[in-house]
C-alpha cells in the first residue's frame, strides 16, 4: 500500500510561509545539498496531492521551467518529471484544469484515498498547506518530511495550527546541512492524545 507523505520547508518557530505567503526565507539557505536531497526525494515520487493554490501556482511555473534555456540539466531533469508525474488536485472550484496527466476530486473522502493507496505505483506526495493540514485532521498523513531552516519569523503561516490535541511520531532519518537546515523524517503512530487522553 502506498503511503502519503507530507513534505515542506518549516522555520525553527514552526512557520510554512510568512504573512503573505512569501517564502523568501528560505532562499537564503539553499544549496547544493539541498537540491540533492528534495530532487532525490521528488524522483522517487510518481503521484503528486496538490491543493487548488499551489496546483495554480505549479502549473504555470514547471512547463515554463522545462523549456527555460538557462536551467541546468537537473532542474530541466525535475520540470519534466514534474510534468510528466500523475497530479490529484483537490478542488471544488477548479474547472478544467489544463496541467498534463492531472485528476480533480471535489473533496477529500476517506474511501477514495483509501483507493489511491491501494493503486501500483509509489508513495504520494503531499503539496500546499492547507491540503496537508486537511489531510492531517483527518489522520490520512503517514509520514512527515520536513526541511526546519535556521530561522525565526515571528509570525506568518504556521503549519500545524490547525491540528487538535497531540500527535506522536517516530523519528525515521534526521540529517543535517552544512547550512544548518535539518531534514527531519518521521512516521505517524496515529496514537492521537487530547487534553491528556490517548485516542
């Protein structure tokens, strides 16, 4: 059965994106181990979950990234990946959308995640905010991916506000960056506890 991973670049104070939605912040921190790290990760991925925002913000950019002729061959080698992989955009207000090999769902239902799970090929990816944490409060994420950056905002859009009580995890992989970015892996244990309970 194929897992969802839920994968973002968070700050040190738990932020996904400032204010506004920029994610300047993490420009800065990018290097060449990074790149590595998510174009890997991306690679081995075949189904990517996309919410409306960012399947909006993706479809313009990557087959424009595909024929940019200043890219590099590993960013050329991604755009197409990107625009060849199968995209899930969950959205009920999207109308034909026109990004190559891409499916729309209406919501987010239990038995058809269940059979996008159940489908060959390999695990899926989780993209945008708000489809994670969606995903999240329905305890449909099985592993979390997160790049935590040396930084602090302050404010802005946390990724977790949403979520009720406590979850615990299992640390799966922890690597750090000469940059000092950690790439944090873990597992759900799906043992969920509120106001001192276990669910």
């Amino acid at each position: 059965m194929r897992k969802i991973i839920a994968s973002m670049n968070i700050t040190l104070d738990g932020f996904a994106a400032g204010n506004n939605g920029e994610m300047d912040w993490h420009f800065s921190c990018w290097n060449e181990e990074m790149e590595r790290n998510l174009y890997g990760f991306l690679h081995s991925i075949n189904t990517g979950l996309i919410g409306r925002v960012t399947y909006e913000a993706m479809s313009h950019y990557w087959p424009a990234a595909e024929l940019d002729p200043t890219a590099t061959n590993s960013e050329i080698g991604l755009a197409k990946h990107m625009n060849s992989m199968e995209k899930i955009v969950f959205s009920a207000t999207l109308r034909n959308p026109k990004w190559s090999n891409t499916r729309l769902l209406r919501s987010i239902e239990h038995e058809a995640i269940d059979a996008l799970k159940a489908e060959n090929g390999t695990d899926m990816v989780l993209m945008g905010t708000t489809l994670i944490q969606s995903f999240m409060q329905l305890g449909l994420v099985d592993e979390y991916r997160l790049m935590m950056h040396p930084v602090i905002l302050g404010s802005g859009i946390p990724l977790f506000s949403h979520h009720n009580g406590w979850l615990n995890l299992d640390l799966l992989e922890s690597k750090t960056f000469s940059n000092g970015v950690l790439a944090l892996r873990f597992s759900n244990k799906r043992k969920y506890c509120h106001h001192g309970r276990s669910i």
